[in-house]
C-alpha cells in the first residue's frame, strides 16, 4: 500500500515535470531568436568606378548601396532587409530597387534565410539629382549599420553671373540716350541734305 503511494507520486512528479520541459521547449523554440550578426553597408559610385566615400559625386552620377548582413551565430537565421533612405532620397532618385520595395522612405526587401557563418546582400541604385548652386546640404547620409556619407557637388552659376531663362532689360542711361539722339539727328541731315541735291538737279 504504502509502495503503491510512493510509486505513484513519484509518476505525478515525473509527470509535471516532463509536462513543464515540454512546454519550455516549445517556447523556447516559437519565441524570436536575437540575431547575433553584424549589418553593414557601402556605397560604390559606378560612374566614377569608386568608393562613393572617397570623392565627390556629380550630377547624373549612379551610386550602388550594398546592405550586408553576416551571421556569426551557428545557426541559420531569418533576416529582412529594411533600410530608411530619407536623406538618399533629398539629393537622388532611385533608378533600381534590387527587388525591394518602396513604403515611404523605407526600401524592404522579401525576408531571407542566412546560413550559420554565411553572409547575404542586397543592393539598390540611386542616380544624383542636379542639386542648385546654393544648395546647403551637400551630403548624402545613410545608416545600416555603419553610417555611409556620399559628398555632392552642387552646379555651378554662370560665369557672367546671369541666370539661365532670365529676362535681362536693355540698358539705358545718358550715353545710350546721346547716342540715339545723335543717330536721330543725322538721319534728319541726310534726308534734307538729300531734298537739296534733288531740288539743284532739277534747276
């Protein structure tokens, strides 16, 4: 009797226990893993066939952002690239999504698997606006990560210091108005001159 009893709540502990293991397991399992990876980002200008950071970026000229992601864990993991371009967007136009999607100023990409140890990329272009000579902001800045900084170079203003399409009004002063006088006055000598040389011919 007494056998039986310790028997039998031994098996309810036993019971509980590998009841709670079991749910442990499972929450374990659902609940997001933290992601132990690094996120980085570059940016190539294709026109100049350089680092974007290492120069200045001219109207007209496309940029290539890479976003990295590596996975130093040792397990696979499941990633979504999402990356604000903002201030991207302030100086460029984007001229290829890599796949990804426009929601405001944010491009998503579809969720990836990366493999332990293993590492996954995404790219998108964007081609720089002709930014006006007084233009204050000058730098293109964008974080995933690292923080990447393209320099642009504003156009320039005319030598002349004139604005394309601007009205410019005839000048006028004294000297303009003398010399319309004066024009006026020997188109006045030259017909009467030539009434009196007209009316001799005639004598």
């Amino acid at each position: 009797m007494t056998l039986k009893y310790y028997l039998g709540d031994y098996q309810s502990k036993a019971e509980i226990f590998l009841t709670g293991l079991l749910c442990a397991i499972i929450f374990f399992a659902a609940a997001p893993q933290a992601q132990a990876g690094t996120r980085s980002k570059s940016a190539y200008n294709q026109t100049q066939g350089i680092n974007a950071q290492s120069g200045t970026a001219d109207a007209g000229d496309v940029i290539v952002y890479t976003l990295s992601y590596y996975n130093s864990s040792n397990f696979s993991e499941t990633i979504t690239f999402e990356d604000d371009i903002a201030d991207v967007l302030y100086a460029s136009d984007l001229v290829n999504l890599g796949g990804g999607s426009l929601q405001g100023t944010v491009l998503q990409f579809p969720s990836v698997s990366v493999a332990a140890s293993s590492r996954a990329d995404k790219s998108f272009s964007v081609q720089v606006k002709n930014l006006p000579a007084n233009t204050q902001d000058t730098l293109m800045s964008n974080t995933f990560g690292n923080g990447v900084d393209v320099k642009l170079r504003v156009t320039p203003p005319p030598k002349d210091g004139t604005v394309k399409g601007a009205f410019t009004a005839p000048a006028t002063g004294v000297a303009e108005n003398t010399a319309l006088v004066l024009a006026g006055i020997s188109t006045l000598l030259y017909v009467a001159a030539s009434k009196i040389r007209l009316r001799r011919s005639r004598v």
